[in-house]
C-alpha cells in the first residue's frame, strides 16, 4: 500500500493516479480471494478492476480540477470570471472592427446608415453614420463588423463590394485597413488584467487611475505617471500632477474613468484633453496622452536542415508578432509587449526554436532601413507594434 496521502492534505491535493488505483485494488483482491487469484489483464476480475479503476481515475482528475479552480493562477474558464468578480471585474467581450469605406458614385447620391459593404471573401461591414457623396462623388463613412472577432480586421482595399445593389454607386474601397475586432479575452490576459487591478478598488493612487482605465473595453495597455514634486518633472509632468498613457479606446470612457477615480486638487495631465462635468455639473477639464507605437520590423534568415518542414516559417512568424504584438495573417490583433517594454532580441532568436532550424540570424529595426542584432528600448510612454508585413522570415 502506497504511504502517500492523496487527495486534500499539507501538501495541497494529491490526486491519485491510475496505476496506484489498480495497485490498491489488486492488493486488496488477494486479501480477499487469496494470493493465488488471477489478476491479469485478461481475466474478468483483472478486467473489471481495470475498467472501474479507469473511472475512479477520472473523477479524481475532476475532483482536482474541482481544487486548483479556486486559485487565480490555476483556474479557467468560467472559473476564473467567478474569482476575478471578487474584486469587480469581467472578462472583456468579443469586439466588432472598425473602419472607414471610401464610395465613389453620383454627386448627391444619400448613403444612409446601416448599409452593408462586404469583402469578396464574405466579410459584412455596415456603416455607422449617414453620408452623402459630395460634388465630384466621393463620400466616406465609419463602417462596423456585422460580427465581432478578429475575421473583421481586413487589410486595405479589401472591402469592394455593396451586400445588396445600390443605384448610383459605382465603387467601394477601404483606403486603410480595419482594427480593432478582438476574440473574448483570453485566460492568460485576464489574469494578467487581474495582478494589474489589485488596486482598482483604491481612489486617488496612480495604481487605482491605471487599473480603472484597464477595465475598458477598447483599451489594449495603460500606464499612469505622477509629478509629486512642485517643479516639472523630466518627463515634462507638471507639479503635483499625474499622466495617464493610454494604449487605443475610447477618449470620453477613458476620461470618465480618470475623473471617477483621481483625487481632489490633483491636475490630470496629458496632450489630449476633454472637459467633462462632475458629480454637481462643474467642469473638470482632464488630459491624458495616447501611446505612440514604435513600429519595428524584423528579418531572420535562418539556417535549415532536411527536418525543416515548408511552412513552418509562417509559425515562426506568428509567434514572433504575439511576441512584439500587431496584426497577423489570419486577423488576429496580438496584445503582445506592453508600454514602456523593450523588444529583446534573444527572445525572437528563441521564438526560431522549431525542429529543423540549426540557428538563426535576426535583425530588428525601427524604420526598415537600419538593422541592428541587439534589444529595442522602448520608453516607458510607447509601445512597440509589429505586423505580417514587417515581420520577413526566410
């Protein structure tokens, strides 16, 4: 008999495995018919504790499932919307792409809201305003995904198409692509969003500002500086003063967000500002400072064996840019680095690491023209981004 303790114990749960099921029984079989009794895999004793043994292994894997689904880093799933709740927060839903759509046709022709544009290859699109084409017949309209996921995120001139006929309009492009379509967030950036929130509940802290401004929806990354000195500070911060960096959203959510959560007195500064009305319709004029992203490009020339398998520099491609972060082939938006995170060079060495590539050559720039083999700083108020189109495997 083992002298482990499994199940609940010091030592957290125990689950018990399989084979040590099939032990025990076995062991207590020849307590009870006698040490000759016939325990093989083909007999119908050594059958039957066998197939109840395979079911009781399966409710102790449930039973530890059942355990670990009470710890932020263990559990998944519904599971973990039921913890993260604890301290007020949600999983971020699914979002539909935004864009814009370019009409040409005839001068004055009304386009009304709710017209459907589509790719070839079936994506919808609907606009999101009312426009009407001007003088020399051109007319452009914000458009929205019909449904939300990361299929809405097409490059330009994909979209070229009306969903039904409309006389007088004679073409239909996207001059630039569309973003912005996201799967529901994931298990790993919920709990990452979870460590980063711990404060949400605080009022007036640079920690409490940036975990508010995480919850929305819309934005990808958030970091908030603060001035507690009376002069400027080096990053230009003004006394007494604090500095959200915002990484995509909304500007009036992300407002609303900082006035709800900063303290009394205290200025909140940055390039953009909106005045928004307090609690008894005062106004609060609050600023803030969108990210800028750092476009990098990255080239790796690899070395192969006959191992190497065609196609495989397409996986290699994409792990790079979940790395970095920007747009893949297949539409997905990875989050990737966060502000202020530099792109290390030996972590997209490592990313080359599949079967068949003996070593790899990478090279990183910031403007596609010079190249260096070394980490891209990245100041603490930007953000790197990549894409499929700046990321060269061969």
């Amino acid at each position: 008999m083992s002298s482990i303790e499994y199940g609940l114990s010091l030592r957290g749960f125990i689950r018990k495995p399989y084979t040590i099921i099939i032990s025990e029984k076995e062991e207590r079989a020849r307590d009870l018919f006698g040490e000759d009794i016939e325990l093989s895999e083909r007999s119908p004793l050594g059958l039957y504790i066998r197939t109840t043994s395979w079911e009781q292994s399966k409710l102790w894997d449930k039973m530890e499932s059942v355990y670990y689904s009470a710890f932020i880093d263990d559990a998944e799933g519904k599971q973990l919307d039921a913890l993260v709740k604890y301290i007020g927060l949600f999983r971020k839903p699914a979002l539909r792409a935004l864009g814009k759509v370019l009409f040409t046709g005839r001068a004055g022709r009304n386009i009304s809201i709710g017209t459907r544009v589509m790719t070839q290859s079936g994506t919808i699109f609907s606009t999101t305003e009312d426009i009407t084409l001007n003088d020399s017949g051109f007319g452009e309209a914000a458009i929205e995904a019909a449904e939300a996921g990361r299929t809405g995120n097409v490059t330009a001139g994909r979209i070229d198409r009306l969903f039904n006929p409309l006389e007088g309009i004679m073409g239909i492009s996207n001059p630039e692509r569309t973003s912005g379509g996201t799967i529901t967030e994931t298990d790993e950036e919920l709990r990452d969003r979870y460590y980063r929130s711990l404060s949400r509940k605080g009022k007036a802290t640079r920690a409490a500002i940036e975990a508010v401004i995480l919850e929305l929806p819309t934005v990808k990354d958030a970091k908030v500086l603060e001035n507690t000195s009376m002069l400027y500070d080096e990053n230009g911060i003004p006394p007494k003063s604090v500095a959200p960096f915002v990484f995509d959203g909304n500007p009036l959510e992300i407002a609303s967000a900082i006035l709800e959560t900063k303290s009394a007195g205290i200025q909140s500064f940055g390039e953009e500002t909106i005045s928004l009305n307090d609690s008894r319709g005062f106004p609060q004029i609050i600023g803030y400072t969108r990210a800028k992203s750092i476009n990098v490009w990255i080239d790796v020339l690899l070395s192969k064996n006959p191992n190497f398998r065609p196609g495989d520099e397409v996986q290699i491609r994409s792990k790079i840019i979940a790395y970095v972060g920007g747009l893949d082939t297949d539409g997905t938006e990875h989050r990737g680095l966060g502000l202020g995170q530099n792109v290390a060079h030996r972590r997209i060495v490592a990313e080359t690491g599949v079967n068949g590539v003996t070593d790899a050559i990478v090279k990183i720039s910031t403007d596609g023209e010079n190249w260096v083999q070394a980490n891209i700083a990245i100041p603490v108020m930007q953000i790197a981004v990549t894409d499929y189109d700046k990321v060269v495997v061969r």
